[in-house]
C-alpha cells in the first residue's frame, strides 16, 4: 500500500474518526485533501469499488498499482508511520508503544460510546443532530428534503442505539463512565500536554476524535464537559491543529512515569472496557448472537460484533511482540491497574 500525493480523503465534521484522521495528518504534516459529505461521491468520481463496510473516513490508497478505498484508521496510522518517518505517533519504548495502543482502541471502541449515546439518547441533542447532519452533507438541501433528512436519520440512529449497548439501564453506566473518564483525563492533562509526554500520540488522536463531538457539538456532553473539566476544553481546540509545534524524541515520557500519569485511565479501561471486550469475544467464540456480562455493578447486554473480537486479539498480538522483560514490566502495570484479563492466556500458561 503507498500513500497518494496529496493524500484524498471523503468523511463528515461530524464523524470523529475524520477528525482523528485530519487532526493526525495535520500534525505530522503530510499532504492531503478532504470532500466532504457523502464519502461515496468521491469513490464514484475517482471510479473505485466501495469498501465493505463503508465508515468514515475514506481515504484513497494505491494498493497493488490501482487506487482503492481503505477505512480503518489504526492501521491506516501504522501504515502511515512507515512511509513518512518524520513527527510520528507511536511512542519509540516498546511498552509505551503497547499502552498507547490499549489507549488508543478505548478511544475508539469505547469513548464512542458516550459519543453515541449522548448524541442519540436526550432530546436536546436528537434535535440538533437531526438538523444539523443532513446539511453537513449538502448545505445546499432545499427545505422539504431537510426535513425527510432529518427524519430519517433522527429515526435510524435512535434506532440504533443498541449498536453501542444503549439502553435504560446501561445509560447510568455510560454517563458515569464518561464523567470519571474527563477527570482522568483532566489529570493526565495537568501533568503534560498529551498523554505520553510533551508530543501528541495516536491515542490522543482517537480520544480527541471522540471529544471533538463529545465537547464540540453534542449539547449535553459538552455542557457535562466545561462543568468538569474546562482544561480538555481547550485541549480538544489546540488538538485541531498542532502542525506547528517541534518536536523532540526526548519528548515521550519515560516508562517510569506511566503508573503516575496514566493509571486512572486504565482503571476506567479495567472498569468498563475489558469486561466488554471479552464477553464479547467470547460470545463469538461460542457463536452466540448476545452477550452479557457485569460493568461497574449493573448487567449489560450488548449483540456480539466480530470486529470488537479482532480488537482483543490484537492487543493480545501486540503484547505478544513485546520481549519477555517488556511483558513483565506491562504485567504489572496493568494487574495494579485492573487490566490484567486483557492479556488471554492460552490453557497451556
């Protein structure tokens, strides 16, 4: 896979992923273009086959020697990080590198979660998605075909809801999640600019994505967001754009200093997110369609996504990469942290 020069990219300002995408590439300086809207008006112009699902955002590369739609953005970030070497992402300490991408999937995986929920769960919020979204995709729409929008996909995603496990009785867990996550997160803020040291991360790159609706547009979330922590208030502004800061390798923290600074993030990960991830893997290991299990003391009950599966074997690959004393430094940390079952062991250990 190589990368186009500029970089074409199709999302919405809406989509977080597109803002953890644009934000990255801004930073780390490397050429691209943006349309926004409906991603597939890019993929007919340019005459290429919609990928399967299709997410935003999607970004062209030439693989093979033809151009084609990608859409997942952590790897799309690694593949990145080999052909431009310059401002990366990934912290250069292997174990950093392990817990920047735990941090880096809760981004992802979880924190959009709250972004769902609070989007699509209260009035307030409802109406503005519904009536600010189908203009992000055509300013231009006429009154009567706003309002279809509107209706639509108001409907849908409130229908939806259950895609993130959404629900009367997981929405307690959600919101207090959420307002624990900000204080950590307001914390780790207070001691340095990014979450591994004085230079921005990948995974402060899928967090601020999520905030960047959480904070940025979403009612509820973003009045939640000033009462608690005004100091991610501006960090979500200054992440927009860090193409001018310099940048050092001395700038990751050491991993010494990991226990201090991010231990309330992964308890909040050991707390919510690991529970989740292997009901759910084992839900599809078992073929079942539902899972349920027990997050911060109330039952959750969510379908079985194949994709959050993968996302657990990856992690698990990703200590597996690590060299034996690096595992053990990881093993500690994460047992002090409640996170130790994110690491499977297999029968024979």
């Amino acid at each position: 896979m190589k990368s186009l020069n500029p970089i074409p990219m199709a999302g919405n300002p809406a989509s977080p992923y597109t803002r953890k995408m644009l934000a990255l590439m801004r930073y780390r300086r490397i050429c691209y273009t943006v349309e926004w809207g409906d991603p597939r008006n890019l993929i007919k112009k340019m005459k290429l086959e919609e990928p399967k699902p299709m997410l935003l955002p999607v970004i062209i590369f030439n693989v093979d020697g033809q151009n084609k739609a990608i859409t997942d953005s952590t790897p799309i970030i690694r593949h990145l990080e080999n052909e431009f070497t310059l401002r990366s992402v990934i912290p250069s300490d292997p174990k950093l590198n392990f817990l920047n991408y735990v941090l880096e999937d809760f981004g992802d995986e979880w924190v959009t979660k709250y972004m769902f929920h609070y989007r699509w769960h209260f009035s307030n919020d409802i109406e503005k998605a519904g009536t600010i979204l189908p203009l992000m995709h055509d300013v231009s729409l006429d009154d009567i075909s706003h309002l279809e929008f509107k209706k639509y996909i108001s409907e849908l995603q409130t229908s939806r809801l259950w895609v993130v496990g959404s629900n009367q009785k997981t929405a307690p867990i959600i919101e207090a999640s959420y307002k624990r996550f900000l204080k950590k997160l307001d914390y780790c803020l207070s001691l340095n600019p990014y979450l591994f040291g004085k230079r921005p991360s990948s995974s402060d790159y899928a967090i601020y994505g999520q905030l960047t609706q959480l904070v940025g547009f979403d009612p509820t979330s973003s009045n939640i967001a000033h009462a608690v922590s005004p100091r991610v208030i501006a960090w979500i502004d200054q992440m927009e754009d860090m193409s001018g800061i310099d940048v050092h390798q001395e700038d990751w923290i050491n991993f010494e200093d990991v226990e201090n600074n991010l231990s309330g993030l992964f308890q909040e990960i050991g707390k919510v997110y690991v529970p989740a991830l292997l009901a759910n893997a084992n839900a599809i290991d078992t073929k079942e369609k539902i899972w349920k299990t027990n997050i911060d003391g109330t039952e959750w009950e969510q379908k079985s996504f194949a994709y959050q599966a993968k996302c657990l074997k990856w992690i698990n690959d990703e200590f597996s990469a690590l060299d034996e004393d690096d595992q053990k430094q990881i093993t500690s940390f994460l047992e002090k942290t409640g996170c130790e079952n994110l690491i499977v062991r297999s029968k024979n250990d």
